[in-house]
C-alpha cells in the first residue's frame, strides 16, 4: 500500500460511518478501515472515550460525533456531519448494541427488551435510511451490520439480545433486496470477543471458554475488523445478503 508522509497508508477516497466505535469490535473495525487509507466517522456515547479513540486512530482520518445509538437527532447529526465534513457516506457499520440484562426469558422486563431492539435494531435501520438517502442511494456503497451467534442460536440468559441480532441478520436480508444493486449489504456474526462490552461471558475463566473453540482461543476486534474491511472492499463486489459467522469453528462443535 502506498504511503504518505509519517508513514499513513494514502487516502482511498473512501468514508465510512461506524456506530459504537469508541472500543471493542467498533474500534476494531475503524482501526482496520484506517489502516487502509479510509477516513471515519465513529460515534458512541461517552464524548471524553469517543475523543480518545480518534485521536489514537489519527486526528486528520478521523470525525467523531457522540450521542446515543437510537436517538433520531443523533443519527442525522452523525450523517450531516459526515456529509459536511468527507462529502460522502460510501460505508456504514452498525455495530453500536446494548445488553443490559442477563436471565431467564421468562422472566423478562419487556421494557428492558423494548430498550434493546431500539439500541440494536431500530438504531440500525435509522442509520441506513440516513445514509441512503444522504449519499448511497445515488453513488453506491455497502453496509455491515453487526450480528452475533446469538442471533443464529439459542442463547440461555441473554435470550433478549439474541433476538435482537436475529431480527439484525433478518434486517440485513431486507435491506440488502431493497438496496441492490447500488448498495451491498452484509452481517458479521461473531463469537465471544475479547471486549469490555463481552468480559462477563469469559472474565476469570478465559482458558475454560476458550477450550469450546477449535482455533484454541477467544476472538479479538481485529478479528472483526478484518472481516469488516473485506466486507467493505471490491473484493467482496458481488456479496450480498449474506451473514459471516466469525466464530473461531464454535460451530462445528454442533454435532459432538
């Protein structure tokens, strides 16, 4: 990859607007996009995490607008900002997701779940409809949605979540027949990642977790990011409506 001054890989031309990326899988995947030549947009909700992390991704890449997932006023501020600063939106990850309880589905406070399909789901489709009609409708683009095993799985005592990433990968179907041809639209569904956001499913007890997975560890955000980048790049130009289980062969423990 040719390089600038200080060592930067050079411009691609190319934006892309990554929710929830102060951290975790979000960071993963602006770190891979800028690694590349992108410049970003990334968003979250802590403003002092959120300035932070683009400073470390590189001040001149990097545009960062803080607010929360599902609030409408966010969304379009996040792509205005995009437009007025880049003039263009060509990549939108929607990785931004919340969890906010563990137990039983039984047991669920509805407006518990009502608060995560608003977060993860509905959050989702605002942010593609802005982009859409901000910048991809008319020049093309492509979209990566954020999905997890959860989604494609039973998952006891984080039933609420996995639901929400099932109706992800199923927003993902829809938007991907909607948007063609000009707009490719893929999911991720990742296994347990080393993040802050996953640490109670594997804290104090790594080497247990990652005993059940046949690559012999855990998943890191670079792992996701690089999924994301081939997602977002020409060289998947003709994939669409697809959902990449990135689960280090979890999976194929299915049959034991």
């Amino acid at each position: 990859m040719a390089e600038r001054d200080g060592g930067l890989p050079m411009l691609s031309g190319k934006v892309a607007l990554i929710t929830g990326a102060s951290r975790g899988i979000g960071y993963g995947i602006a770190e891979a996009l800028v690694a590349r030549g992108d410049r970003v947009v990334i968003t979250g909700r802590n403003e002092d995490a959120l300035k932070e992390a683009a400073e470390k991704l590189g001040a001149d890449r990097v545009l960062a607008v803080a607010g929360k997932a599902h609030d409408e006023a966010h969304q379009a501020a996040a792509v205005e900002r995009a437009m007025e600063t880049f003039g263009r939106v060509d990549y939108l990850v929607n990785n931004a997701g919340t969890n906010p309880v563990f137990g039983p589905i039984a047991d669920l406070d509805l407006n518990v779940a009502r608060k995560v399909f608003e977060t993860n789901v509905v959050s989702a489709l605002g942010f593609a409809q802005r982009t859409w009609h901000a910048w991809q409708k008319e020049n093309g683009g492509a979209i990566v949605n954020i999905a997890s095993i959860a989604g494609v799985a039973p998952s006891p005592f984080i039933g609420a979540y996995g639901i929400s990433k099932a109706a992800m990968v199923n927003l993902t179907l829809q938007l991907a027949h909607e948007f063609a041809p000009a707009v490719r639209v893929n999911s991720i569904a990742p296994a347990v990642i080393k993040t802050k956001f996953a640490a109670a499913l594997y804290e104090n007890r790594e080497e247990e977790a990652a005993a059940a997975y046949p690559m012999g560890r855990l998943g890191v955000p670079e792992d996701i990011g690089g999924a994301a980048a081939f997602l977002l790049s020409d060289a998947s130009g003709w994939i669409t409506g697809q959902n990449l289980v990135v689960d280090g062969g979890l999976f194929l423990n299915a049959g034991v």
